[in-house]
C-alpha cells in the first residue's frame, strides 16, 4: 500500500481516538504482528482476527512517517523494521508467531530485510495484488493501483509474469488511498468515480492493488455494477500467515488487539472506525475500562 498523508506526532485522542488494549501482552496460542504505515493493515488484520479469534494481534503503525510510499527504499525498510521490531517487543515473551506486512510498498522494498531479521525463527508474509488469481478467472481484467505503483517496474513485472496473453488495463487510482485513509466519503467517492471510469465497460475482473482499496470494495462494487468480480489479497495473505505458522490448536484465549503508532502504544484511528473492519477489531477484547 502506498498512500499519501501527514506526517507528525500522533496525539493520544483525536484523529487516534478509538481504544484498543495498548499493555504490554501475556503469551497466547497465536500472537501475530502487522506493520504497515496506516489503516490500509485493517482487512488483513480483521481477516485474521476472524479466523482465528483467539490470536492477538498487534498492528503497528507509522503516523509519524507516513506516507511511505514516496520514500527511498532505504527509508521504508527503515521503518518496516522498526515497527516490526516494536511490535515483537510488544508482545513479550518469545515475541511474534508471525510478522505479516499487508503493504504492497513495503513488501516490495523491505520483505527481504524482514527476512534476514526474523526468520527462519518467525516468518514474514508479505502482499502481492491479486493479479495472478485475476488472470487464472479469465480476462480482460484492470488493475487498480496507486500512482506510483501503475508505473513501476515492480507491477509491469507481475503482469508480464502472471496476466500474460490477458488484457490488462492499469487503473492509476488519483487520490483514492489518500481518502480512504481519511474516511472522507465525499472524497472516497469522487476518487472512486475516477477511477471506474477510466475501467474499461468489459472487464471481467478489477485487482484491488493497494490494501487500502480493500476498505471500500462495496462502494467500488456498487459504481461498478455486478459485471466485474473484485480480487483482493487480505484473505489470501491471512490465509497463508497462518499455514506459515503451522498446526497450532485454537485456545480458548480471547485475542486482543494492539495498537502502536510509531512504536509508541496507541489507539485505532477514529477514521479506521468508518470502516467494518476497523469496527470488529476496535470491539476485540479491549483492555479494562477502555471505550468501546
């Protein structure tokens, strides 16, 4: 995911005001850690959350440096690490199960630094777009991105690898992480609307390539009309999170949701509210006391 938005000190109530349990955790059956620079995390983390409730989860974001889409690769695998490293830290004991990373930006530049610090002892899973699966389900597909992302070399290669003999049409979504980061609906829409109607009438398939897209997949569909089926990555990345960490059993721990803003132990953001996903995980087991 890339996507742009500010940065700065993240305050303790405000734009972060949803509560969440921020202690530090006790062990349990299954403790997973998220890193990614927003709310574009929110699918891949409420996917989790429902397959196995009992798994606590700890989503580690960046407000102090986000976007990271515009950084250096230098600077988001800076970023990747530490708030992977934080995250482990905030689980205790022997730290994560797993570190997923539900960002395509980080993915791309920081999955291999990700790897050579924390496996084979915990494994890392990244995000690809669901281009492959797109393709497979028989073509003419689109794939929606952000700008950066529709001219990279990183997504040229995907399509030539898994969409060849396909017609594709690269989707620049202007604007549209950007509002869903601020639960604007006015600006969700207007970039929404922008997008579908540079989406050719006959796709069969649109890629949502940026976890951020997720989010509002029903306000995609509903512009789009039933003639294109959505790909998304969050159940397939959950998915294979958990065939990563192998056979363990459900417990009956009731998983808990942490938040940390740039290591710091923090809230959900209020606009990660607006979302269904953002909902379910605020209402996870929060901590004593804590708003609900």
């Amino acid at each position: 995911m890339e996507h742009p938005g500010k940065g700065g000190t993240a305050p303790t109530g405000g734009a972060w005001g949803a509560a969440v349990g921020t202690a530090r955790l006790e062990s349990a059956s299954v403790r997973i850690a998220l890193v990614d620079s927003g709310i574009g995390m929110l699918s891949t983390a409420a996917a989790l959350h429902a397959a196995r409730p009992d798994a606590d989860l700890v989503l580690s974001m960046d407000p102090d440096h986000m976007p990271w889409g515009p950084r250096t690769p230098e600077q988001v695998i800076g970023r990747a690490l530490a708030g992977a490293r934080s995250a482990c830290a905030a689980l205790g004991g022997d730290g994560a199960d797993a570190v997923v990373v539900p960002c395509n930006t980080a993915s791309v530049h920081g999955l291999a630094d990700l790897r050579a610090e924390f496996e084979p002892r915990v494994p890392v899973v990244g995000t690809v777009p669901a281009i492959k699966p797109a393709a497979t389900a028989g073509g003419p597909i689109a794939v929606w991105s952000t700008t950066a992302t529709t001219h990279s070399a990183y997504q040229r290669r995907l399509v030539e690898t898994f969409a060849a003999g396909v017609e594709v049409t690269q989707v620049a979504c202007v604007g549209l992480a950007e509002a869903v980061e601020s639960a604007d609906p006015r600006l969700i829409d207007e970039a929404v609307a922008y997008a579908a109607e540079r989406t050719p009438a006959d796709v069969r398939g649109v890629v949502l390539g940026c976890t951020h897209y997720d989010l509002v997949s029903e306000r995609v569909t509903a512009v789009l009309g039933p003639r294109a089926r959505l790909f998304t990555a969050a159940d397939a990345v959950a998915a294979q999170t958990l065939r990563r960490i192998g056979d363990l059993p459900p417990s009956d721990h009731v998983g808990r949701v942490s938040v940390l803003a740039s290591g710091r132990p923090s809230r959900l953001p209020s606009a990660a509210l607006a979302y269904p996903a953002g909902r379910a995980l605020a209402t996870a087991a929060p901590t004593p006391g804590a708003a609900r």
